[in-house]
C-alpha cells in the first residue's frame, strides 16, 4: 500500500477510498472523481510500444483509446520498484445489446486500424518462403495427428481425451483441407505485391477490453504494437469464441460495421483466415497428452481441446463468410 500511496502523490491524490477490483487494477476515490489505478505488466522494453499508443492517439485524435493521466512531472506513467503504474478515469459499462456491442467494438477497433494504417516495403521473396515452410510443417503435423488417432481406435477402451480427438478428427481435417487452400491462395497473391500494411493493433483484444459509456473506449494497451490488422482480429476471435455461449454468429453478421471503417483485401482477408485455421495449439495438446508432459488434469485437457475446437470451427464459419466478402469485392472492381 506504501508503493500505491507513492503514486498517488505524483498525481497528487488524496484518496479518501481505494477499492481492490483484481489483483492488478485499483478503483481510486478523492472527494470529487474517481480513478483506475493500474499494476502494469510494462517493462523496460514494452513501455516504448505503449507511450506510442497514446502519441498515436493524440495525433490521429483517436477517442477510442481511453486516455492516461499525467503525473506531476508530466509522465504518463509512475515506477517504482520495476514496476510501472498508469492512471485513467473510471468509467463503467452501460449495459446494450450484444449486436451493439460487437457493432461498436469493431467501429472503434476498425477506426483505429484504419487511421493509424501505414504501407511498407515488403520482401515478397522472403515472406513466401516462411508461408511455404509453415505449409510443410502442417503437412506433418496433419500426419502425426492421424497416426494419433490410429493409435487411439486400437486401443479396447479410448480414454475421455482419446475419444474426444477421434470425435473431433473428421472437422480437423477440414480444417486442414481448408487452411492448405488459403496458404495456396495467399502466397499467390503475395507474388504480385510489393508493400504490405501496418497498423495499430491492440495485441490482446477482448470484450474484457473495452467499455461501452457514452462512448466506446478500448483500454489496456500493454501488448500494443504494429502488425497488419487481420493479426488484431485474429486474436480477438480467438479470444472470444471459445466457449459455448459466445457470440460467434453475430461476429460475423456484424463484421459489415468493421469494413465500413477499414476495408480489408482479399489478401488481408485471407491472412485471417490462416490465422484463425492454425491448428497448432491442438496438435500441441494432444502431442503432450501423448507424451505425458502436460502439467493439467484430463478434464482440463478436454477442455482445452473443446477451446480449441470451437474457434475452429468458428474459423470454418469465417472463411465461407470471407468468400461471399471477396465476391462482392471482385463484383465492385468489374
């Protein structure tokens, strides 16, 4: 309490109420305004990328981004002891519909992209190589996961985590089918380019993130950074379908609000959709099922291999959605 009592004075609050929301974020009260105090997970070398959020913010006037306060000595953060603390206001969310919610989330989050959106030179040559070496990478491991799954049938009584990766084995490899097409087509594509697009990208989008008052904010920004868009949608998705009562559906039926901000093409397009085929994570996960050298439970394996799953299959609803985007794309250009 000492440290936080230390930050404080270089706001120059005088707190009359410091309430513990989680571990890492404190609700700080002074006889007239309310604040969000934050233990940061910042470091040395992360803090650059997180000041450029707000530089980035104040020269695009980017009102999304909730705004941080600055201390006395006008920095926008306090460190003491390694650690870096930040403070912005305490805003709470206005219950709305999940339609609004997604469709404000992706105005403010394409908003964003687009106003910070840059082009660089690209070397075609060596980005289409690393895609080829992922493509032989899949290949194998598409192998392994059959002679998992062929290992598995010839067991008399399949183990819960057994059985569910045989259950599962027809839609991966779908998944499979799928992904190797989109890598086909997207290296394709790269062989007629020359710049490729950057963007501020959040680095850990999630409902948890943002904020609907009178206004959509987007906060924590200490994974930021600057990487094509299809990257920090990615991430969202996988972040946000993978329980059984996520809004998956209305992801897609209100992506339309998305483009409306920053119109992705076909190859960003298809750069999502690889992204959100990846299969790694479950291959990964029963590879160390296989090997016993998985600290979890079966019953947290099992659940993670429904995580994984679902985001999946989530990803196989996309790209078909993505088709019918990449149609109307080519039906405009004609």
């Amino acid at each position: 309490m000492d440290n936080i009592r230390k930050v404080l004075a270089s706001y120059r609050i005088n707190a009359v109420t410091i309430d513990h929301i989680t571990d890492n974020l404190l609700k700080i009260s002074d006889s007239h305004h309310s604040y969000a105090l934050k233990i940061s997970k910042l470091t040395s070398e992360t803090i650059v990328n997180w000041e450029n959020v707000y530089h980035q913010s104040y020269k695009q006037n980017i009102s999304s981004i909730l705004p941080v306060y600055l201390t006395e000595q006008g920095k926008s953060h306090e460190k003491i002891n390694d650690t870096f603390y930040y403070l912005t206001p305490w805003l709470s969310s206005n219950p709305i519909e999940p339609k609004q919610q997604i469709e404000r989330m992706y105005r403010s989050i394409g908003t964003i992209h687009t106003q910070t959106r840059q082009s660089l030179a690209m070397d075609s040559e060596k980005v289409i190589n690393s895609f080829e070496r992922y493509q032989a990478q899949l290949k194998k491991n598409r192998l392994i996961l059959l002679q998992y799954v062929e290992k598995f049938e010839k067991n008399r009584y399949m183990s819960p985590v057994e059985l569910l990766v045989c259950t599962q084995y027809r839609d991966l490899e779908f998944v499979f089918d799928e992904l190797m097409n989109r890598i086909e087509q997207f290296v394709y594509d790269l062989q007629n380019q020359s710049v490729w697009y950057y963007s501020l990208c959040h680095g850990q989008l999630d409902f948890s993130h943002i904020i609907y008052d009178h206004h959509t904010h987007i906060i924590n920004w200490e994974k930021s950074h600057f990487n094509n868009a299809a990257v920090d949608l990615a991430g969202l998705f996988h972040n946000v379908t993978k329980q059984y009562d996520d809004p998956a559906e209305h992801l897609v039926d209100m992506f339309f609000a998305y483009i409306e901000e920053n119109k992705l093409t076909e190859t960003e397009l298809c750069l999502l959709s690889i992204h959100l085929l990846d299969p790694t994570k479950y291959i990964t996960i029963v590879e160390q099922y296989i090997k016993n050298t998985t600290a979890y439970s079966e019953v947290d394996q099992i659940k993670q291999l429904q995580h994984c799953h679902r985001q999946l299959s989530y990803a196989v609803k996309w790209t078909a959605y993505t088709d019918t985007i990449t149609e109307s794309i080519d039906e405009s250009e004609s």
